[in-house]
C-alpha cells in the first residue's frame, strides 16, 4: 500500500468544534491533497484541485464520484464534484461567498455549505440537483446558520444549524430537501449530524448528560437517537464521533480508546458492535486509522491515517491518508 500524506477531515471537524464546542485541536499541515486509493489494485489517484493548492475529499458514491473542497487559483474555497471514479475534478460554484461539499448521493446530488455574502459570516446549507447541478439553498430552522453533511438517495439531508440559544442541533429533511426537522440530543446541549441511509437514518454525536460526546445513530427518518459509545474511552477519554452510515447500517467514525488515542472505527449492521478499523486492516508499521469519515454499500472506507516515523526519525509526523478499503472482502469479519 503506497501511504499518501496530508489529507484530514478538516471540514468536518472544524465544523464540529464551531457548532458542538467540543475543545479539540486540529493538526495543521502546509498542503493537503485528496487521494482515491484502492486497496486491491493498491493503486493511488489524485484528484484535480480547482486550480489552488489544496483539496479535500468529503463524501463518495456507489459509482465512486467523489465530493468535496478545493481552493480556487484566487484563493476561495469551492465545492466540487468529480466524475466516476475520482476523474474529472468541477467547480460547484457558491451562492455566497464560498462553498463546500459533504456529501454526494448515487444521482450525483451534493449536499454541503456556503458563506453567506451579507457580512454576517452565516453559513446556509444546500442541495445541489443530479450531477451537481443548480445549487439551492436549504436555509435554517430557527438561527442564523446551517450546513449539510449527508445526503441519501432520496435527496434527505442530514446536517447541523445553530439554534438561537446559540446551540447546535442536528436536522433532517423530508426528500429533495424539504422540511427541516430538529433531531434534538443524547440529552445534553448539543448534536451534530455527519451521515444518513437510504432508510433515513442519521448518524453523528452529541453531547450527553454528562461532559461527554458520543457517536448516534437513529431509527428510520431520523426517528430515536441511539448512543453507540466508544472504544473504551472513559473519563477525560469519553468521546466519539460518527461520522457516515451505509444502507446496512454499518457506522464509521472515530472514537479514543482507554488510552485516550484516536482510532477509526466500524460497526455492524444497525449500528451493532463497535469495532476497531485497524484490527482489520494490513497496515504497514507505523500507520494507525486514527478517523473514518465515510462508508458506501459496497463496504469502501474513506479513512484518516496518522504516521509514526521510524525510530531515527526525530519527530512524530501526522498525516492523512484517504483509504478506499473493500472491507466486504476482507477475511475478518465483525
């Protein structure tokens, strides 16, 4: 496996420390590049920037059309959309001031945000229509702000908006966007919304009675939100995140262990059973899944890497690795 670097889920988890006011950091790097790697073929695509530097992968179909974020040659942040396959990287265009892709369903529609262009920083979720076509804004609930992080086939999207109690609260809609609905909390302050099925299950975390934050999952429709827990992390540790849920419901995201490290995970079908992804994974020493951020039908994840240097190296280097993982095929099973 070609490890390739520089890739995280900063969308996602800048979101989340904006909405859910979760005090966690976030690694800088100086570029970032999103990569399709195949596990069988063990071979590595790159895909196209919007003519800047950097990019991110965000969400990905069954026919591999990929969404995401890149910088323009004028420095703005567009969404983007790529053809089957990763290939063919186009500009989404924006409705404010820029844009950003979560999610893409099989029809091609994106779900994502984009910066209001009225001077109040707001952020406004949309729907695009299939291919990325025509970008519409879902607007908000009861705030000032919203942003879409998941589509499914019938065009619900799932998402977060700001309350006016400056709180964050996890929505669906009803198909083709309409209709935004609170999901409300574990029975904390707040909830975020990352993933939803076919079914209309949402997937995400919320803050819970207590200090922590826990990775749910809900019924069909976004009806009774379930805590899935964590991967033995407790006390300071007491933290999970999901992140995108198949129409098996099988759940990806990341979790701290009893350590306190960060390791990407699976579930079961339903959300049963919380697994380890580097226990099932061949890695090459010194690469640890430390986030999943997304899961198709087919059993491919898109995964966060850390990688450790060998011992003479001086320093510990993060990086990202974008890993496409038939775990369908994969001889342990969950």
């Amino acid at each position: 496996m070609k490890i390739i670097p520089d890739f995280n889920i900063r969308g996602f988890m800048l979101t989340a420390a904006f909405f859910a006011g979760l005090g966690f950091g976030i690694s800088a790097f100086a570029l970032e590049h999103a990569y399709l790697i195949d596990l069988n073929s063990k071979t590595a695509t790159e895909l196209d920037t919007l003519g800047g530097n950097d990019s991110d992968a965000s969400g990905i179909n069954d026919a591999g059309q990929i969404a995401g974020f890149s910088n323009t040659a004028g420095g703005a942040y567009h969404a983007f959309i790529t053809g089957h396959d990763g290939m063919g990287t186009r500009d989404l265009g924006t409705l404010g001031d820029g844009s950003y892709a979560s999610d893409i369903n099989d029809a091609g529609q994106v779900a994502g945000w984009f910066s209001t262009a009225d001077g109040t920083y707001a952020s406004h979720a949309f729907i695009t229509g299939p291919n990325g076509m025509g970008m519409r804004d879902l607007g908000t609930l009861s705030g000032t702000d919203s942003r879409a992080f998941a589509i499914n086939n019938a065009a619900q999207v799932a998402g977060v908006f700001g309350t006016p109690e400056v709180a964050s609260h996890a929505f669906i809609t009803g198909p083709n966007g309409m209709g935004m609905r609170n999901l409300g909390t574990l029975g904390g302050n707040g909830s975020y919304a990352a993933g939803i099925n076919d079914a209309g299950q949402v997937v995400g975390f919320s803050h819970t009675t207590g200090a922590a934050a826990h990775a749910f999952i809900t019924g069909p429709n976004g009806m009774g939100m379930r805590d899935l827990g964590t991967l033995g992390g407790t006390g300071y540790y007491d933290l999970s995140y999901a992140f995108s849920i198949n129409d098996a419901g099988q759940v990806v995201g990341f979790s701290n262990t009893a350590t306190g490290d960060s390791h990407a995970f699976i579930t079961g079908p339903n959300g049963a059973g919380m697994t380890d992804l580097n226990s099932l994974i061949d890695l090459p020493n010194g690469v640890i899944l430390t986030s999943a951020s997304g899961i198709n039908n087919i059993g491919q994840v898109i995964a966060q890497a850390a990688i450790i240097p060998e011992p003479e190296t001086s320093a510990l280097l993060l990086a990202g690795l974008t890993v496409i993982g038939l775990m369908a095929q994969r001889k342990k099973t969950l």
